[in-house]
C-alpha cells in the first residue's frame, strides 16, 4: 500500500490518500527512472505547498527495487510527478478544491519560472542576470541560520541545501539612502532584491506578468505569482541566495524584507530610507513577529538569486 | 517748512523700515512677493506601490504659504516614519525662474528646503497635514484617506 500526504499545511493535518495498485506501480516505474524522486528532502520548511511524504507499507515491489520505506517528493523537483500525484484517483476525495488550486498554482508558477529563466540564462539573454544596480553585499560568510522561533514555520534555512546565502550590511545603507535619487526612485521591492532600478520596481513587471491582485497567492495576477516570476521562489537553485519575506496590507499594498547581517532583517519602506528597525523602533529579528503597522498579512518567505534584477 | 521736512523724514523712515521687514520676510519663510508657485503634493504611503501625488489649486498653494510664514522654528529633527502613513512632500516651483523648494512634512514636524537653506518649523496643529489631506480628497482611495484621517486625530488624553 502507497500512502500519499500533501505537505501543504502547517496547523491543520496534511490531506493524505492511498494510491491505487496502478498508480503505486506508475510511481514506482517513476522512481525507477529518476532516483532522485525518493532522496531526501533537499529543503526543509516554508509556507504553503512544500511537495509529498509517500509512505511504502508492505509492499514487495518497493522493497525489491530497495526504495526507503518513506521519502519525500520535494516542491520543485519533478513538475510532472508532482501534477500526477496530486491528480491520482483517491486525491479528489482527500483535497479539498481551493487547496488543490494552490499547490497546482505552486507548482505551475515555480517550476515555469524557473525552467523559463533558466533556459534565458543559459542562452545567455542579457536580462539574466545582471550585476549592474545591484547592492552590495558583504560577500558569503558562514551564514547566520535564523533560529526557527515560529511555531508555524518548520525547518531552518540550510546551507547544504541553498548553497551559500547572500548577505549585506544591517547597519549601512548608503547604496539607497545615500542620495535623494536613489532613495525616492527605488521600493521595498528594489531593497528586497538588492536590485537599484530606479523605477520603483514591481513583482512580475520584468516578466510582462505585474502582479495585479494584493494577495500572497501563487495564482496569475497575485502578487506570490508574480514575483515568482522576478526570482523570488520558494526554493533555491543558483547556490548564492538571499532570503526575503513579503506581507500585505489588505486591500492596500505589499511590502517586502530581506535577511541582512547578523541575523537581522532590513527593509525599506516605499520612498523612505531603507533601515535595519521595525514601526516600533526595534531590531527585526523575525519579521514574522515584528511590528509591521497595516501590514498585517505575512506572507511567505521567498528566496531571489544575488546579481538578479527587477524593473 | 520744518513741518515739510519732518514729514519727509518720517516718510523716509518709514520706507526704509517697511523695505527691512519685506528683506526679512524673503528670506525666513517661503513666501516671495509677486511670484506665482504651483505646489506637487506627493502622499507618502505606500512601500511597494506608487505614492498618489497630485496639484494645489492656486489657493491651496497660497494657504499652505500662509500657514508656513506663521509657523515658529524647530530644531532639525529626524523624521521616524515607518510602515503607513508616513507624511507629505510637497514640491514648489516657482514658475518664473523655476526653482524649487521641498517640503517634508510628518507628524507636525516640517522640514523646509530651498537647495541652499534647510530649516526645520514646528506645526503644533498639524495644519499643513490637514490641509494636504484635505487637497487630495476624492483623488485618494477612501481606505487610504480615512486611515491617513486618523493618523492626524489628536491622541486621546
């Protein structure tokens, strides 16, 4: 028997289903071809849809084939197992509609943004990526994990899965606030992609798909969506990463942090200096928690390739 | 003829005096004399989207210009504006000889700049707040007005 779980929650249970005796055998010839579908996982944590726990009881084709009893089939990994497994038979019943239009939109929107991208970069398209604008950065150092403090949020950053992540100074922003062009034509979203377009940059607008929508979701015209398309997934690729966050103010606006040195959070506000302190004053030290005024919707975290830019 | 002469004399002084204070007033508040200002108000707001900006009518512009001659001096202060509502900018341009001043104005602290003076006046009433507000009117989404509204609410004793 195969048991499948969408790793798609983090307070209510996971939706979970058996596979019939055909797709278990469809899963195992999937395997088969592509080890790497039953590795472990590569990234641990994040909000939303995180891939699928498959769990291997009593059978003797898995076992014959030397297959873990469970493993993990991770967001990002293979966008055609992972359509197929949310489509099997017996999901209907388990998923309901609205969160199965989330992890189909997740895996759409990561894995289309990502193959797209990275087919330009390797064909060398001048858009991607450029140095040119980018802020500073205090190169790599051993990264500081954030401690993982939020009872919502599993897992940590990890090195091993990321590669290196990116950091500039918490304390020094003269590349934005130095002088007034630079503060008055670059936004949160400029800061939080450590990309000085001076156009007052907005999620998607590079791609030709801006977001329209103020929400988180991964849906065409939201605002999770649309900066998947810019960079900003769910999951690593390039090896030298920044993490960021996003919020919402309903109904209002969106507003974006990036991980900074030292463990702490920095972020700037629209057309204010950038800073390294929340609306209270204080250090932000997880954004998740801190004092964020009207923005009172978190989001996701995110993470965006060093050298990337926005428009 | 001694009368003549006092006369003249005291039209003299009068003069000078008037020409002294009319010297001092151009030179410590933003109005000039005989000039025409248009006025670019700039709401700043947002952290991702486009602040709404929007033009004084000529009698907005002449108030705001009012209301700033009448404002005492502060010392320079740093303006703490976070996530929301964080105050006005106002761009004036004088339309003969088009330079500019800026006006930065957040929570009753203004700050004035002509490129070469920078001076910090304190507007207890938040005036000018109210009446940039006010300006923008149906231009601004009601969400976004009432939320500035009542930023500029006294707090409660």
């Amino acid at each position: 028997m195969i048991n499948v779980e969408l790793d798609i929650f983090s307070g209510n249970p996971n939706p979970k289903w058996t596979l019939s005796n055909k797709e278990a055998n469809e899963l195992l010839d999937r395997v088969m071809a592509d080890r790497s579908l039953a590795a472990p996982p590569k990234t641990v944590g994040g909000l939303g849809y995180r891939g699928y726990i498959i769990s291997v009881e009593d059978d003797a084709r898995f076992q014959r084939a030397q297959l873990p009893s469970r493993f993990y089939v991770s967001a990002k990994n293979s966008m055609d197992t992972e359509s197929w497994l949310l489509n099997s038979t017996e999901s209907e019943k388990s998923v309901a509609d609205g969160v199965r239009q989330v992890a189909l939109d997740s895996i759409r929107s990561t894995n289309q943004a990502w193959s797209q991208l990275w087919s330009d970069y390797m064909q060398g398209k001048p858009s991607y990526p450029q140095l040119e604008g980018s802020g500073p950065t205090i190169g790599s150092p051993t990264p500081d994990i954030p401690p993982d403090t939020k009872p919502d949020i599993e897992g940590t950053v990890s090195t091993d899965a990321c590669g290196a992540l990116v950091y500039s100074s918490d304390t020094n922003f003269s590349f934005w606030n130095g002088d007034a062009y630079s503060q008055y034509n670059n936004n949160c979203y400029n800061f939080a992609s450590n990309y000085k377009s001076n156009t007052f940059a907005q999620p998607g607008r590079k791609a030709y798909v801006q977001w329209s929508v103020l929400d988180c979701g991964n849906y065409a015209g939201a605002i999770g969506y649309a900066s998947a398309y810019d960079g900003h997934t769910n999951g690593c690729w390039s090896g030298y990463e920044y993490l960021t966050c996003f919020v919402i103010w309903p109904g209002s606006d969106y507003h974006w942090y990036r991980l900074c040195a030292n463990g702490h959070w920095c972020h700037k506000p629209g057309q204010t200096p950038a800073r390294n302190y929340d609306n209270s004053g204080y250090w932000i030290t997880d954004p998740y928690y801190c004092n964020r005024g009207p923005y009172t919707v978190f989001c996701s975290y995110r993470y965006f390739p060093h050298g990337w830019s926005v428009v | 003829m001694k009368r003549a002469v006092w006369f003249l004399l005291a039209s003299l002084l009068m003069t000078c005096t008037m020409n002294r204070s009319g010297q001092v007033n151009s030179q410590d508040t933003a109005t000039t004399n005989n000039l025409e200002e248009h006025a670019k108000v700039t709401l700043y707001v947002f952290s991702g989207r486009e602040n709404p900006s929007w033009q004084l009518s000529p009698e907005q512009t002449k108030t705001l210009i009012s209301i700033l001659d009448a404002l005492p001096s502060s010392e320079p202060k740093s303006f703490f504006e976070g996530l929301g509502y964080q105050g006005f900018l106002v761009s004036l341009t004088d339309s003969a000889s088009g330079e500019s001043k800026i006006i930065r104005v957040y929570k009753g602290l203004v700050q004035y700049n002509t490129g070469s003076v920078e001076k910090y006046l304190t507007d207890k009433d938040r005036k000018i707040e109210h009446l940039l507000l006010e300006s923008g009117g149906s231009r601004l989404e009601s969400g976004i007005y009432n939320a500035v509204e009542r930023e500029l609410k006294p707090p409660h004793p």
